[in-house]
C-alpha cells in the first residue's frame, strides 16, 4: 500500500502541532475517512494522541 506524501511515516507524541491536525474542534480523534490512515497509522495516532493528552500536550476537551 502507497503511503500518501503529506502523511509521516510515524506519530510522535511530542509533536503536538502535528498530532493536533488529526484532531477536530471538539478535540476528538478524526475518522480514517477523514484523516486517509491506514488502520494501523489510525491504531498509531490514537496512541500518540492519548499519550500527548496523559502529559497535558494536548487537551481531552476543546475550549
């Protein structure tokens, strides 16, 4: 399977700037339909996602 030029080939939770593209105003996990991942890049970003809320990178909730 092609991997597509503007997704990373992995999901640093660190990078809060990037994992907060895959997320939508109500601060939730976009869709694979949306976001276009495979579902183990999907499987990848939830992780990634969910670490960068457990140290406060990112909020649980939208404002």
């Amino acid at each position: 399977m092609k991997r597509r030029s503007n997704q990373p080939k992995y999901f640093n939770y660190k990078d809060e700037k990037m994992l907060s593209r895959y997320i939508d105003s109500y601060g939730q996990i976009e869709s694979r339909g949306k976001t276009g991942l495979s579902a183990k890049m999907q499987r990848q970003l939830a992780v990634a996602v969910k670490r960068a809320r457990h140290i406060a990178l990112l909020p649980f909730v939208a404002r």
